[in-house]
C-alpha cells in the first residue's frame, strides 16, 4: 500500500489521494470503526491460525500433502495477522505511528510478505489437486522431500522478493503542523518530480494487483475448472441425486469465490486509483472521494481471508478435521474393536464393491 507524496491525513487508505483540486479535509473513514475491525481480524484470526497450527505440527507420522501447505498457509495468515494490533493503534491514533522507522518498515514488510505467501500458497494447493486428480499423480509423489520443498521454496523466496519495495520505501515522515508522525511510502529515493512519483505509484500498485490477485485467481480457476471438468466426467455412474457430487463441487466452488469476493474488492479500488493517477482513469471529486472512503473497508475485507482460509482449506478436510477435534481432547481419535466389530456387522453388502476411479478422486481431493 503505497503512499505518494505529503504525510497530511494519511493511514494505508489515505495514500490514494489524487492531489487534485478537490478538497479532502473531511473525506475520512469511521475512525473508531477501523480499529475494531482490525482488532476482531486479529482474534480471529490468531485463534484458527494458531489451533491450525498447532495441529499440523502434532499430526503423527508421514504428513500428507495437504497438511504441509495447510501448515505453511497458517503460518503466512499467522505472520500477518500479528501485525494488525500495530496498525489498529495507529489508526486509533488518528493516523499517527508512535513505533519508530524500524518497525514501520518491519512490519509493512511482513504485511506484503505474508500477502503474497498466503496468495502463492493457495494457488500451489490448487496445482497440486490438479495434479493428484486430473493426471492421477500417487500421493508418493506428490509427497517427494525434493516436490514438497522445491515448491514452498518458491512461494516464500518470491514472495520475500515482491515484498522488498516495503523495506526500500517505507519511512517514518513528520508532519509539523499536527504533530504526527506516519508511516507511509517515501519515493524520494527515486524520483524527481511529481509525474515520477505517480508513476512509481501505479506502476507498484498495479504489479501488486496482477501479482498477488489477477493471476493467481485465473490459475486457481483453471485448475479447479479442470478438476470439476474431471470429476464430472466420473459422475454419469451415478444417479443424478448423489450427494457427494454435489458436495464435491460446492467444495471446489468455495475455494475460489470466497477468495475472489475477499480480495476483489480491494484489488479493483487500488487499480483504480492507479489509473486515475495515470490519467488513464478520469475520474470526478465525487468518485475520488468514494474510493477514498471505500479504501479501508475493502482492505478489511482482504484481510478477512486470512481468518477465512483455516476454515476453508482444514475444517472442509474431514481427515484434518478428525486430528485438529483429537488433539483438542473433544473428540475420541480412534474407534474402540467393539464400535469396529458393529459397523462391519451392519454395513451393506454393496459397500464392499472395490472403489471405483470416483472413490479415489473424491478421497483425494482434500488429500
């Protein structure tokens, strides 16, 4: 979230104000609103990030796939959602940063880091089911120590490059007539003149919208449009009443709505502006002022995904689920012989029929 030019009324939101002719004094979010959201962010999300955690790392013996970037991805939200305290202060403080340069690059650098690992983690999630499903990979290779590593190696090494604009830019900035210090983006290192800096501007706000949205989201729609073109083609065995088709599919169409809805908001008000400081974009006072207004709120909602993304892609795994119920003693892992003997007696002849291709993807889908 970048900033352009004099430190005057700035949070992250504040940053996209045009330097046109209009007057924006009064064009400022719910200043007490803002906090709340972040501080309700950050409970939520330090309580499922921490409980998925937690239980990845208990899991015994050879952890599947999925448990891996379960893990990694909780990991990502968990790093971004303990910054939230700082920035709910600032915001509480009428925009002033009382933290030092350190931590204001620190922590806008651990802000985009955690953004973009958490993007690139859900997009390998869905490459890897890909995988599994549409060109039926064994789980043994999938699960290979070099498969595994060389891909999270990627996420979080290209993730750490795209971040470091944070570390370069971000700066502590004074403004004497109020007596507030912000944090915000400072390009004097590299520009000259006001056209400069609007470029500096769009062209970083725009790489961060292609990057960490637009096409992770149409590899995430590909990947899952393929798999349900798969897993459908499997379906004309079965009546058209069957449950687990529809499960199955509500599973897939989850993932990727949810992660649109959180994220598109944000990406299109941030585009936006960035044209519009290009002149590519015109756009009245009456609409400067509504992005202006729109800005934080969509930024609350992008950050929602981070408390969203353990429910979506652990507690939708019934395995996962059964371990995470276990280690939180609610309930009884395993079943006792007798439970076993019973369930045998009574399960129908039919249920012993080898599994067929549809079993197998079906079981594979959140491996």
């Amino acid at each position: 979230m970048e900033q352009t030019e004099s430190p005057q009324q700035y949070h992250d939101y504040e940053e996209m104000e045009n330097y046109t002719m209009c007057d924006i004094s009064e064009w400022t979010a719910c200043p007490s609103l803002i906090p709340v959201l972040l501080m309700f962010i950050f409970i939520l999300g330090l309580t499922g990030n921490s409980v998925v955690l937690y239980t990845v790392t208990q899991v015994q013996g050879k952890r599947r796939v999925a448990h891996i970037y379960i893990g990694n991805l909780a990991l990502a939200d968990l790093v971004f959602t303990v910054t939230l305290p700082l920035w709910a202060v600032y915001t509480a403080m009428d925009d002033h940063w009382p933290f030092g340069v350190a931590l204001c690059k620190i922590i806008s650098y651990m802000d985009l880091l955690s953004m973009y690992a958490s993007i690139f983690l859900l997009t390998s999630m869905s490459f890897d089911r890909y995988q599994a499903i549409v060109h039926s990979l064994p789980s043994n290779h999938l699960c290979a120590g070099s498969h595994i590593g060389a891909s999270l190696f990627s996420v979080w090494t290209l993730s750490g490059l795209l971040s470091v604009p944070a570390l370069v830019f971000r700066n502590t900035q004074q403004d004497p007539m109020t007596n507030r210090t912000f944090c915000a983006m400072d390009y004097s290192l590299v520009v000259s003149n006001r056209h400069q800096e609007s470029q500096w501007f769009a062209g970083l706000s725009l790489s961060l919208s292609t990057l960490g949205f637009l096409l992770p989201l149409l590899a995430m729609i590909v990947c899952y449009g393929l798999i349900g073109c798969t897993v459908m083609r499997h379906f004309h065995m079965w009546r058209k009443e069957d449950q687990r088709k529809w499960r199955l599919l509500k599973i897939i169409i989850t993932v990727v709505v949810i992660f649109a809805a959180c994220w598109l908001p944000y990406h299109v008000v941030r585009s936006t502006d960035a044209l519009s400081e290009l002149d590519l974009f015109p756009t009245s006072c009456a609409f400067q002022r509504f992005l202006l207004l729109a800005y934080p709120y969509t930024a609350c909602l992008a950050y929602i995904n981070s408390c969203l993304n353990p429910f979506l892609y652990a507690f939708f795994d019934l395995h996962f689920r059964s371990h995470c119920l276990g280690l939180l003693h609610l309930k009884k892992s395993h079943q006792t012989p007798t439970e076993v003997a019973v369930v045998s007696k009574v399960r129908p002849a039919g249920r012993n029929r080898p599994p067929r291709r549809f079993d197998q993807a079906r079981r594979i889908i959140l491996k």
